[in-house]
C-alpha cells in the first residue's frame, strides 16, 4: 500500500475487508455471497469495488484461470488506526481527550465498556512510571 498510515474507506469496502480478514483468499463471488445477508449487490459492482482496493495496494489477488482470489494487504488493526487518527484530526483537531470527552459525555460507552477502559488506564499508567 501506497500511503499505509493513510487508510480511509467506505462501510461497504470495510465489510469486504472484513470478509477477506476472516476468509484470505475468496474469490469475487465468495465475497458477494459473505455480503449477501447486508446487501444485495451485483457481481460487477463487488468485482469493481475488488479492482479499486486492488489498485489503491489494499488487496492483493492471484488469479487462477478466470477466477481471481483476494487477500487484504493490511490488518483490522492498520485500518482502525488510520481511520480513528484521521477521525482525531478531522474533528477533534487532534484532541484524543476531546474525543473521549464527547463519547463518555454522549453515552457513547457503556459502564461496563467504562470500567474496562478504567482498568486499561489504570495499567498503562503503571506501565510508564
């Protein structure tokens, strides 16, 4: 991938990832039919949106015949990083307390979710003293 620490995509093109993450090398039609219970999409719009993540060095595919097999190029990870560091910039000008502010004041996180992020807190303190 061209610019690694720059990855933004759409919901349908993270839905494709997210198949390729589960399931390394599918073909265009396994992909349709993994999306199929979200969307209803033809063959050529999911063989398009493959093309395009192909030329931008997201996916990569092999192909064996007439049928092409894709595998993600990048990790859940890499593509949460990039789009929550994009999302920081965008529209909390890189203010990560802004951010958490306005998902705990928004009740964005649940109690539960609280208390654990409370406890990942708590040890990466511990770990930097």
């Amino acid at each position: 991938m061209d610019e690694e620490n720059n990855v933004t995509l759409s919901d349908l093109q993270i839905s494709i990832l997210r198949i390729l993450w589960v399931k390394p090398e599918s073909t265009t039609m396994e992909v349709l039919e993994a999306l199929r219970p979200q969307r209803m999409l033809a063959h050529t719009t999911v063989s398009t949106l493959l093309t395009r993540l192909e030329k931008r060095g997201i996916v990569a595919s092999t192909r064996n015949g007439r049928i092409h097999h894709y595998r993600a190029l990048i990790s859940e990870n890499q593509v949460q990083k990039s789009m929550v560091t994009d999302l920081l910039s965008s529209l909390f000008f890189g203010n990560a307390q802004a951010l958490v502010k306005h998902l705990v004041s928004e009740d964005e996180i649940s109690a539960d979710d609280l208390a654990q992020i409370q406890k990942l807190l708590s040890k990466k303190g511990r770990d930097h003293v």
